[in-house]
C-alpha cells in the first residue's frame, strides 16, 4: 500500500483539462499550478500530475497529501471519478476511504 494515488474514470477521459484544473481549484483552495499539469498544496504535502493527450486529463496521479483523501473521495464521487491505490491497483471506497485505508494498514 502506498500514499500515492490514481485518479482515473475507468478507461474513458476525466475531462478537458480546463475543466478538470477548475473543479481542482473550486475543491483545493490555494492549490498553486507551477505547470499546466502539475499543482501542488506545499502546507499539505500534496502534489499531482495529470497526464494528458490532445488536451484530456487521462488519469492524475498524486503524490501524500492523505489528509485530503476525503475531500478527493467527494469530489470524485460528484465527477464519477474513481481513486486506486496506485501500488496496490485497486479502488479505494470513495465513501468510506478513511476506513478503507485503516483496514489494509492494521
């Protein structure tokens, strides 16, 4: 299990990247971009990058920041998102993922 996780949408897009980078910055305020896909959130110790192709956000892969974890579960519920555990591959129950994480850490 790793701190680091895959935003993805079960092999279709997440969306165009500026849609993506504003739903980004509506739920993270304070995420500061230092590329057009890379933000982080230095006082949280949280960074992602998203990969694109022809301007569409594929998938985001994140780097700590699991006191966010959350708040990335509500707004991947609302977008129709999923998260994985990118060193394990599987999905993280985005409506209990505080619990999800305990359970495999114990």
């Amino acid at each position: 299990m790793s701190w680091n996780l895959l935003i993805h949408s079960d092999g279709n897009a997440l969306g165009e990247i500026s849609d993506v980078t504003a739903k980004f910055n509506e739920a993270f305020p304070g995420l500061h971009w230092e590329a057009p896909a890379e933000a982080v959130l230095p006082e949280e110790g949280f960074r992602m990058d998203l990969n694109l192709e022809e301007g569409f956000v594929q998938d985001i892969y994140t780097h700590g920041g699991f006191p966010l974890v959350p708040q990335l579960a509500v707004l991947c519920r609302q977008e129709g998102w999923q998260i994985a555990d990118a060193q394990e591959g599987e999905n993280i129950d985005l409506d209990n993922p505080l619990q999800w994480f305990e359970e495999r850490m114990g």
